[in-house]
C-alpha cells in the first residue's frame, strides 16, 4: 500500500498538461518571475513610502526611505529589460 501511495504521488493526474517545448517553458518561468519581482518591487516600495511618512523629519531616514524607493524602481526597470531580453531571443528562434 505504501509503494502504490508513492507512485501515485510522483504520476501527475490525468487531464493536466504542461509545457512542452523550451520556449513555453522559458516563457511560463519568466512570467512567473516577473510577476513576483513585480510584486516585490511593489512591496518595497510602499515600505519605502512608509518610511518616508514615519521619518519624522530626520534627515538619514528620508535619505534611507529614498534609497529604498530608488532601488526598487531600478530593480524593476531591470527586470522588465530582462523581460524584454527573453522575449526578443525567444521570439527570434521561433
């Protein structure tokens, strides 16, 4: 009984297919990739703004808060790049 509970665990059910080739396959990934470096660089920045509103007027936590709300915006900047890297190379050898 427990060899056939392994076997049933590692056979996907009937019904479901993936992707088949590379391309749909470097395409699910990089849109899964996007989307959580999307909402990572969201979440950065609102703890940015947050930041910014608590500082108080201090002026090493305002320059903090920006730096976080800059990083993060180039950081996305360069993963959409990235994006349209992948999307270009993919595109072209299809």
């Amino acid at each position: 009984m427990f060899k056939h509970f392994l076997l049933s665990a590692l056979t996907p059910p009937t019904g479901l297919t993936g992707p088949s080739d590379f391309g749909s396959i470097a395409t699910t990934v990089t849109n899964v990739l996007l989307g959580f470096a999307g909402a990572l660089a969201v979440i950065f920045i609102v703890i940015g703004g947050i930041m910014y509103a608590t500082s108080a007027g201090n002026d090493s936590q305002v320059q903090k808060a920006k730096s976080t709300i800059t990083n993060a915006v180039i950081g996305l900047i360069i993963t959409l790049l990235a994006y349209a890297i992948v999307a270009f190379v993919l595109g072209t050898f299809k």
